[in-house]
C-alpha cells in the first residue's frame, strides 16, 4: 500500500503499544527492501543505458576521424547509431510503463473491458503484422455474451501484446501461435502458446523479473529490453490477477493469464452500461 494511506493514532493500551511497535518495524523493514529495489533499479538501468551509449559515441567518433570522406563509413556509422537511439527510445518508454503499471491508477482501475472483443481487436492485429504467422484462436465466447473484467482496455491490450510478441520473436521454424480464452466461474484465463525456443526451469522462474533474457543477444538482436514481462507481471498484479508460464526447452512455451470476471450485477458494470 502507500505510505499516505498509513495513519496512526495515539495507542493508549499496551497491547496498542506494542501493536503499534510491530508496525513499525514491519513499515522498517518494507522501506528497507523499497529502497534498496529501488538502488538496484538505477544499477539495472544504467548499465542497460551503457552500451547503446556506448555505441553511438564509437560511431561517432569513427565518423569524425574518417567518416567525413568515407561514404562507406558515413552511411553505416549513421544507420548504427540511430538503431542504437531507437533502441534507447524504447527503453526509455518501457521503464516509464514498470514504473506506472506498479501503481495503477485508481480512475483506471475502475474501468472495464470487455474481453472477446478486445482480445479478438488485438488477435486481428497481430495477424495483419506478421503476415508469415499462422494464428489460432480458441475461445469458449459464446454469441452475444460478453464478458467483463475491471480493468483499464489499454493496460488490457498491452499485456496481451506483450505475450503475443514474444510469442513471434522466441518462435522458431514453426511459425504458429494460439491464443485462448476460457473462463471458470468467476476467473478468465488468457493463454498465449507458441512452439519456439522455450526455456528451462530456472529461466521460467526469472523471467518476470526486470531485465532478466534468457539470451541477451538474441533479444537484443530481436529489439528486446528484458522489460516486456516485468510490465505485464506488475499491471496483472495491480488487477489482483495472476501470470505463469509453462514451457519446455526448444518445444514452445504457453503463458497464461488469468484475471477475476466482474459478475454481471456488479455495481461498476451496471453502472457503466447505463452510462454508455
Ligand atoms: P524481451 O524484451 O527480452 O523479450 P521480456 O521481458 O518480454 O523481454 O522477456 C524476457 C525473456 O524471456 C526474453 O528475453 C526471452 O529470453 C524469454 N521469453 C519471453 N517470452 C518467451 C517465449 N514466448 N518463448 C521463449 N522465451 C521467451
């Protein structure tokens, strides 16, 4: 929770007293961990920022001792350099998407999407980008029932983008990825499986964390910052729903989603309808 929502009072028994000790030992130990995750967050990003830097100023200084007259060296030492700005770019609106889906904001925790449509919208638009794809969908939708979750649609969407474009980066030969939708009694679950690289064990249990690659080069090469899932980790979080994954090296992997339905006389939903 945040810190402003902490209040404390007066305790006036003993048993308040060492209540209020516990506490704070608790709210000790919880700035403790924050603050230190927080230093190993600029570490990360620093080092993240080095080498795109670090390449730029090559390039450039390639350039101003003998690119100038080398036309060669001008074209590429250019088309290095702004791949490396690009790459900064993004790494840049990534980090400011960690650090918003941490804390969601309340206005949009109290929006809802429904979750056939949008996850069709985003399907149809994986489909018209990677043309060389075969995409599934597998969904229990039935005809004219939609079904809602609290959430922000964007925060929505760009989870499962997400899961869909690591789907077609860490795939292989086959080119195949399915996306399903099933739902239980008051939970969605969203899965995304592709038949590519998969990954071991251990990697499985890293790979939500903040710049964790099982492979950096190969991520790199592929546009990757290793944040990807951290973001989609943490706004699944702040929706109170849950992430995994199940994979096997070089055979694929699945990751599902799932997230708590809003029943359809919940007063948000009503309330909402009524307004559209
Ligand atoms: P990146 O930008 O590197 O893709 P992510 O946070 O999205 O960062 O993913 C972290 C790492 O997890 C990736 O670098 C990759 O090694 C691994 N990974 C993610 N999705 C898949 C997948 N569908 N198949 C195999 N490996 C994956």
């Amino acid at each position: 929770d945040s810190l402003s929502d902490i209040r404390v009072r007066k305790p006036e028994t003993d048993d308040e007293w060492s209540d209020l000790l516990v506490h704070i030992n608790r709210l000790l130990d919880k700035i403790d961990s924050y603050v230190s995750n927080q230093k190993r967050f600029v570490e990360d990003v620093s080092h993240e920022l080095r080498t795109p830097v670090s390449i730029v100023e090559g390039h450039l200084k390639l350039l101003n001792r003998w690119g100038k007259d080398d036309p060669e060296i001008l074209a590429e030492s250019i088309s290095a350099s702004l791949q490396e700005i690009t790459r900064m770019k993004v790494l840049v609106q990534e980090m400011l998407d960690l650090s918003r889906a941490d804390h969601v904001d309340v206005d949009y925790k109290n929006e809802v999407t429904e979750i056939y449509t949008t996850a069709k919208q985003v399907y149809n638009n994986m489909k018209l980008i990677h043309p060389d794809f075969k995409f599934f969908l597998d969904s229990d939708d039935r005809e004219g029932e939609s079904q809602y979750v609290q959430m922000f649609r964007n925060h929505f969407e760009q989870i499962l983008i997400i899961l869909m474009d690591n789907a077609v980066k860490y795939s292989l030969d086959r080119k195949e990825i399915h996306l399903s939708i099933s739902r239980s009694v008051n939970t969605v679950e969203i899965a995304v499986q592709d038949f590519g690289e998969g990954m071991n064990q251990e990697d499985q249990e890293k790979v939500f964390g903040r710049f964790y690659r099982v492979d950096k080069a190969r991520s790199r090469e592929k546009g990757g910052t290793g944040l990807g899932l951290s973001i989609a980790y943490q706004l699944i979080k702040s929706y109170r729903g849950q992430i995994r994954v199940d994979s096997v090296l070089g055979n694929g992997s699945i990751f599902y989603i799932s997230l708590p339905l809003l029943e359809a006389d919940s007063p948000l939903l009503v309330n909402k309808m009524q307004k559209q």
